[in-house]
C-alpha cells in the first residue's frame, strides 16, 4: 500500500508569485521554514530543523526536478532517525490570475515504523495547515 498524501489549494494569485512564495529562501522563511542552504540548482542537497526551535527532527532534502512556474520536486528525509527517504512535490497550474497548487507527499510508507509523528495522517495535518493556511494566507495577504 501507497501511503501518499495530496493536497489541492487554489490561490489568488498568479503562478509566478506563487513560485517565488516556494522557492524563494527569504520568502519561503516567513511561511515555510528557514531552509540557510535552500536554492532549486539540481541537485542541491538542503537541511533544516522545525521552524517553533524544537530543532526535535534535522530535515532533509535533495532538490530532484525543477520546471520554474510549473514543478519542485525534492527528497524529504530524517538522517538522524532514519535512512529512508521520500519524494515532496509541488505542482502549479496556471490559471490567469489564480494558481492551482497540489502538493503530493509520495512514499510515507518508508516512514511508518518511526511512529505516529510521522504516519500519513500527521503528515496531512501538516501539509494542509502549510499550503491550505500557511502558503494561501502569505500570498493573499
């Protein structure tokens, strides 16, 4: 079984600020989290704790696909705890003045023996308080 998990947000915006929203570090820090080594070259290898200062769970990415104003697709992984990895995927749709995000979260399954802080169910939770309340509230606003 595939414990994926997408979530679908329209923005009110146009895709190019939307892209800058999730690729740009200085943005990105205002919604997201302060990603120091983020940039979208291929191949960039990106860490980065939880943005309340827990610093509970080191994050790791390596940035795998990039279609400006289209796709970001990285690595998402836990070192420290793990060597399993999964896929994080924003895609946007243009539509005028207006961008369909769907953020696809594949591979969860590799982190099910970590716990219930990382079972599909919390990762959804998370996922859609970023782009559904997070993302959508720094672009409109």
């Amino acid at each position: 079984m595939h414990d994926n998990v997408v979530i679908k947000q329209r923005i009110n915006a146009p895709v190019d600020k939307v892209w800058s929203a999730i690729t740009n570090r200085s943005q990105m820090k205002d919604w997201y989290f302060d990603i120091a080594d983020f940039n979208t070259d291929l191949h960039t290898e990106f860490s980065f704790y939880e943005k309340d200062g827990e610093n509970k769970y080191q994050h790791h990415g390596e940035i795998l696909e990039v279609i400006p104003n289209e796709k970001l697709k990285y690595s998402w992984s836990y070192p420290e705890i793990t060597k399993d990895k999964t896929i994080v995927k924003w895609n946007l749709q243009d539509e005028g003045d207006k961008t369909l995000v769907i953020l696809t979260h594949k591979g969860l399954e590799n982190f099910e023996h970590l716990g219930e802080e990382f079972s599909k169910d919390a990762f959804d939770k998370a996922w859609t308080k970023i782009v559904s309340i997070k993302l959508k509230n720094f672009i409109e606003n």
